[in-house]
C-alpha cells in the first residue's frame, strides 16, 4: 500500500491549470480526505475524463490493493411483472387486471434455481412488481421453502419499493416488515428503485413510488435488523449533475450512519444509465463517457463504500471492461437471466467464460465470491 502511493504521488501531475483545474481536489483525494458536494459538482464540469480516472483507480486501489476484480454466478428472477405504480421510465410492468401479467409458480421458481445451483450459483436476485394481490405470508412462505430446498443460497432479494408496499399493503412497521422477511430468510436487500433520490425528479418519472426518504429509511432498518444492502443509481433520465451529486451525499450520510451502528450496511455501489426504448418517458440514452465520469466520482465520493461494481448488462460488457480503470473492482453477475432492461431494448449478455476472460484481459486477478463478498473459489 505504502508502495502504491508513493509511485502515485511522484507520478507526473496531469491536472489543468487555472480556474478549471481540480488540483485542490486531487490533493484532498491524495491525502485520503472526503471530498465535498461543490468538490463533486466540480468534477462532474471536469472535461477530462482519464483524470477522474487516474483519482478513481487510485482510491481503488487503496481499498483492494491486491489486483483482484470479483464477480458471482447469480440469477435474477423476476417473480411477478404485475404492479400498480406505473413508473414512467419502465417497461416491465402490467397493471393488475391487464394482459400479460404474471406471478411465477413455486415450481417454476425452484427450477430457475436449480439450474443456477447446477453451474456453481450461490445468489438469487429476486424482484418484481408491486402486485397487490401477494401478501407478506407469500413472500414468508416462498422464502421458506426456497431456503428448506436450497440452504446455501443467498437471497438477494425484495428492493425497498417492494418492501415498502408490503409493510402498507400488510399494515406493518418497516421493523416488523424487515424482522419477518429476514426470520424467513432473507438476506440480503438489493438497491433497486433508488432512481435518482431527489423527490423533484422521483415526481417526475414516478410519482406514486415511495419518496426519496422512504427508500432510505429501509434501507436504514434493513441495516438495523442485520440486512446488509446494495445501493444503485439509474441516471440520465431527467435528474441534473446536482441530482446525481445529492444522491451520493443521501447514501454516503446514510452509510456513516449504518457504519456506526453495526457492519451490516451498504456493499457496493452500481450505477447505469436509463434505458430509453418504449417507455412512457422516452427521451435518450446517455453516452459510455456518462458512465465512466459518474462511476468514477462515485468512487471518489463514496468513500465509505467498499465496492463498486460494473453495470455491464446495461452498458456492455467492453464498457464494463474499460470502468476496471473507472474505479470499478467488482464485475457483478453472471445474471443467467434479465427481463427489466431487457424490455428497454438493452440485451447484452455474457458467458461465465467471457466475463473471466474480461477481467484477466484487462490486467487483473479474477476471483468469485458469494453476496456478502467473500471469496469462494
């Protein structure tokens, strides 16, 4: 580590001059300090991308030091498409009542997970839509029986907007709800539904989702009752740069806050863009140079955030390569399975073979791990 930095700190500085420099950022970020909003705010003006990238690989490399990139071999399945909120920028869902609704059958459920238990799977990523007609004795029922029939896998599942519907739909605290699912087995909570968490954009591309407050006060129990968590950001729909930057700081206070209480907290960051084709909102999809500006300030901001991971289903698996040196240490999931993005016109997938042979290419030591990150290869 000493070694690391000290060639950093000699290296040549790149850093323009004059008002639009960062120099004064970059020397907080060299000397471990937390940056600020109007420190962030600058960066995301900053029009050189490979020095948020130099600053961003650097504070990689501090927190994994090792060469290591790690992925799992997970499965998302999408158990019901059926919700009432109608979020705008979403494709997926069918209104209660309407054609082409679904709920998975037990059964059905079961086979997805046995054929990712077949290939070396150990994390189920299991969301869905806001269906009024599932209970909370459902999802306890379904939790058990996964857990009776498949004891080492990980339940990755239930974003907060899932979570926060059960607990009004069934009259619960947020404690009660969280306590329940977790005696049931759940261990894990995903990050999904975060959007950008500024209620002026939540209103605007789902007005009768949970506020911005709401999702992270789960997120907040979900860490009290011993869950930990993910947190996401899905971008460049109609937020600003000051939208992006007040989600970071929602996240980062709330991960100081988790961190003092108990090590069950947030870990990993994943950030992607907003999938455009055939939604209600429409509009554009943002560049693969978005992408890297806002996961490498991420990194540099975030800095109680151990991991950050790739959103290769989003943008790709070359992209996801390339955001390694964005401040990027973790690939995700193999997925084996996606519907959400999918419907958005988003299609990328890639063989267990391809993302190990990504991350070697790129230079780094792969390893696999499991939800929590530990290693299990």
């Amino acid at each position: 580590m000493a070694v690391l930095e000290r060639e950093l700190l000699s290296a040549p500085q790149i850093w323009g001059g004059g008002p639009s420099g960062i120099e004064d950022i970059a020397d907080k970020v060299y000397a471990g300090e937390r940056i600020t909003d109007a420190d962030a705010l600058r960066l995301f003006e900053h029009k050189n991308v490979i020095d948020l990238a130099e600053l961003a690989d650097l504070v990689r490399r501090r927190k994994h030091p090792d060469n290591t990139v790690t992925y799992i071999i997970g499965r998302n399945i999408n158990y019901t498409n059926v919700c009432y909120v109608r979020c705008r920028f979403c494709n997926f869902y069918r209104i209660p009542g309407a054609d082409g609704g679904y709920v998975l059958p037990r059964e059905e459920i079961f086979q997805k997970i046995q054929e990712m238990v077949d290939v070396g799977g150990v994390e189920i990523l299991m969301q869905g839509g806001l269906n009024p007609k599932l209970k909370i004795e459902w999802y306890e029922e379904l939790f058990r029986a996964i857990m009776e029939r498949f004891p080492t896998v990980i339940l990755h599942a239930l974003s907060p907007a899932e979570i926060i519907y059960i607990k009004k739909l069934n009259k619960l605290t947020m404690e009660e709800t969280l306590t329940r699912l977790k005696a049931a087995g759940l261990h894990s909570v995903p990050g999904g539904g975060a959007e950008v968490l500024t209620d002026r954009v939540r209103e605007w591309i789902a007005p009768y989702k949970d506020t911005a407050e709401e999702w992270l006060d789960c997120m907040r129990v979900a860490h009290k009752v011993g869950l930990r968590s993910s947190a996401t950001m899905m971008y460049g729909s109609v937020d600003t740069i000051e939208d992006r930057v007040e989600h970071l700081r929602k996240l980062r206070e709330l991960q100081d806050e988790s961190l003092a209480l108990s090590p069950t907290a947030f870990t990993a960051f994943i950030a992607w863009n907003y999938q455009p084709d055939g939604t209600e909102l429409g509009g554009t999809r943002a560049s693969a140079f978005d992408y890297m500006r806002t996961i490498a300030i991420a990194r540099i901001y975030l800095d109680n955030f151990p991991n950050i991971q790739a959103s290769w289903v989003t943008q790709g698996p070359r992209v996801g390569q390339l955001s390694l040196r964005y401040g990027v240490n973790d690939f995700g999931s193999t997925m084996m399975e996606e519907n959400v993005v999918s419907t958005a016109g988003c299609v990328f997938t890639v063989p267990l073979e391809e993302i190990e042979r990504l991350i070697t290419d790129a230079g780094y030591d792969v390893r696999r791990r499991n939800t929590r990150y530990e290693l299990v290869d």
